[in-house]
C-alpha cells in the first residue's frame, strides 16, 4: 500500500503516533488493574481507565524469542529470537517507507548480545536507538546510542529512569514534529538483577520487586504526562505490555549470582500457572493495556485472542504499508478489536513454541516439551494436555482423556503451524 493509500485510511482511523511501553519479566497480576493487592499502580489503572484492557494477549514464553516476534509479526521458529537474522524485516523498517520516523530505547536482544551492525537497530528500521543489546544477568549493562559504544552502568536502579528520560527527550528534542512517529520503549526492569533508585527503594508493600513495579508506574505516568504536554495525546496510539511471565522458579534464582541476598523479588501471575520459560499460561499471557483517545473504547475489558506478533499487521494496516509478501507472516491486523468494531479479534488461535496450541477456549500441549532448562514445567510429566481455558484459566484439569477427538484436532494444527502451512 502507497503512502496515497495510507492517506485513506478510514476517517474514523487516521494515521497515529505509535508509542510501545514494553517491560521485561514483569508478572501478569503485577499491576492493580490486573489483580495486585500489593502494588500501587495508579498511572497504570489510569491508562486502563482510558484505554482497553486486554486478558487473553500473548507475548512468548522467554525474551529475547518474545522480541523477534514482536519486531517481525512471526513466530520465533520463523524469526529467531536472540539470533534474529538480518533478512528478517521488522515493522520499522516498513513504515519508516511511509513517512514515520522511528526510535527504539532499552532492551534490543535480538543480535545475540553483540554489537553486530547489521542486526542492530539502526539496520533494522530505527532512526534513532539509545539502549542495551542484552540483558543485565552479570549485574552490568553497556549501552549503544545508535551504533557507538556509549557508557555503562552498574546502576540498576538507575535504568528506569534513563530510559523515560531519554524517551521524553527524544519526544521534546530529537523527532522531526512534521512526521508520524513510532517509539518503541523496551525497559530491562524487571529482569533478574533488579534495583529500584532511592527513592522508591523500601517503599512499598512488596519488597524490592514492588518498589521496581512502582518505580515503573511512575516513570511511565511521567512519560504520558509528555505526550500530554506536548498535545500529542489525542494522536498517539499507546501500546502496553510485557515480554514473558515473570521469572518465578526460586531454585534459579537461589544459584543466580548477583541478586540481593534474602530478597524474593520475582513477580505475581496471578491466576496463571507457572511463569517464564513455561508453556503454560504463566509463561506467555501478558498484561496489555491499549489506549487512543476516542478510537479505542474506554474503560473496556476485552477478551479476545491477541498478541504481539499482530502488531506488524496492525500498524500494516493503520499506517498504511503492504507487510511482507515473500515469508509467512504469522499476526493479523486487530483494528478492528482495537476499534472496538470486532469483540472478537481477527485470531482464535496461539501457537506455544512448538509445544501446542490454543483455539478458541482449548489449550493443548503435547506430552514432551520442550521448555527452558529453569522453567518450573521442565521436569513435568510426559502426557498429552488439554484445558478449557475460559473454565480453567490456572490449568488445574487435564480434559485430554475427555475430549480425544479435540486433541487430534489441535495436535494436527499445531503441526501445521509449526510447517508453515497457509491452507
């Protein structure tokens, strides 16, 4: 689709700023508009307040796969986690070709952790890039600004707030104000070696782990505070949500080096089993909140099927580029849920790594998975699964004996999902 095209984008949905709040191991009940009794979350409960709230979204279980799938709209079988290829096309890249300027701030993890230039964000469709190319497990984090080595910081508790600042300043400072803009804001909280700064440090009800979600809630409240200050609200589709499940399984963290001594600081999944690393719930349902002032209903609670690798197709289709012809893309576009056109979404379908799928209401999993060596399924035993999710949302009742004719089903679709298969 040409940039005339994208022009005539109904009137009702013209083109908009895109700004992504994407956090890292954050629990699907960490928020108090997802279910926390513990942490204070006022900015948040706001944004849901304004925007959409969505139950059943879905990242994938394990970070550096979750970013990958984001980036591409293809599941990371196809787009390669933290060794995401070069030939892999990104949503940037594409609607950069249609007038947008683009950033992205924090978290790449998709170049293995190196500074390989033609799989860092530059090459990949950012204008602009400030941020880590890994994670922070060794209790350090070097940052890039665009491809130059740029610093480092032992400071975790500092990275909240670098990130927003350099958000706000790319917003204030460095976009070119005639032009749509995409902001993709990627925070390394809450991943393994977490920290708060001192002023949120022993403040709330949840320990370290809290004072880090609450830090998080009020350098995002500083970061909307923005798009108001700057009359940019009304024009900017806001996209929150997660990479993964919590990281939950203390007989990793108790070998972790680094993390501090005595502390439980992992996050809440609320109903769900498990958390990251996990092809249960835990691991890949995420907390999505989506706002735009007048286009996406307020106050609304939706359940429909939803997850990251839509966003390619979606802003395919809101901003007005053609997603890519020559490979399997694997989202949809979800205007219309968005809209609040469509309550159930253009997906009934998940596709869990390899290991199952979702459609509609029943998960299945295959009786071997093949999860990450932490993961708290990874010693599970070996039978085929399957669980009436709208019923059973803490997968507590195997129904595979019950239902064969609906494990045949899902068993055959996840073969051909996991093939590619487009018929």
């Amino acid at each position: 689709m040409a940039l005339s095209a994208a022009l005539a984008v109904a009137a009702d949905a013209p083109r908009p700023n895109i700004l992504i709040i994407f956090t890292d191991d954050q629990g699907y009940g960490d928020l108090g508009c997802f279910g926390s009794k513990t942490n204070k979350t006022p900015r948040m409960d706001k944004l849901a307040a304004e925007g959409t709230r969505f139950t059943n979204f879905y990242a994938q279980h394990v970070c550096g796969p979750s970013r990958s799938a984001l980036l591409t709209g293809r599941y990371p079988i196809r787009s390669g986690g933290w060794g995401m290829p070069a030939s892999e096309i990104t949503w940037a890249e594409l609607i950069r070709k249609v007038g947008y300027q683009t950033a992205c701030i924090g978290k790449w993890d998709v170049s293995n952790r190196k500074a390989i230039i033609e799989r860092m964000p530059n090459a990949q469709g950012f204008d602009y890039y400030f941020g880590t190319l890994g994670a922070n497990d060794n209790g350090i984090v070097p940052f890039h600004e665009n491809n130059a080595p740029a610093g480092k910081t032992r400071d975790m508790g500092s990275l909240a707030r670098l990130y927003t600042d350099k958000a706000i300043d790319y917003l204030k400072n460095k976009r070119d104000k005639s032009k749509p803009f995409v902001l993709y804001l990627a925070h390394t909280m809450m991943h393994t070696i977490i920290d708060a700064s001192p002023r949120f440090k022993g403040t709330s009800k949840g320990g370290l782990y809290g004072d880090v979600v609450e830090e998080f809630d009020f350098e995002t409240g500083r970061l909307l505070d923005t798009l108001d200050e700057l009359g940019l609200r009304e024009t900017t589709l806001v996209i929150y949500t997660t990479d993964n499940g919590p990281w939950n399984q203390p007989s990793y963290t108790k070998t972790k080096k680094g993390h501090p001594p005595g502390s439980i600081f992992w996050g809440d999944a609320g109903p769900l089993r498990n958390g990251k690393g996990s092809c249960y719930e835990g691991g890949s349902r995420a907390a999505c909140i989506v706002r735009w002032p007048g286009k996406v209903p307020a106050g609304a609670v939706s359940p429909a099927i939803f997850a990251t690798i839509d966003f390619l197709p979606t802003f395919a289709t809101l901003a007005g580029f053609d997603a890519p012809g020559d490979r399997l893309i694997d989202g949809v576009s979800q205007v219309d849920l968005l809209l609040g056109k469509s309550p159930a979404g253009a997906r009934d379908t998940y596709f869990y790594q390899g290991n199952g799928v979702r459609k509609g209401k029943w998960k299945y999993l295959r009786a071997k998975h093949h999860v990450i060596k932490w993961a708290v399924d990874a010693k599970r035993a070996e039978a085929v699964e399957l669980y009436d999710l709208e019923a059973d949302i803490g997968e507590t009742k195997n129904l595979a004996d019950q239902h064969p004719e609906i494990v045949k089903e899902l068993e055959a679709l996840t073969e051909k999902i996991a093939k590619g298969d487009r018929s």
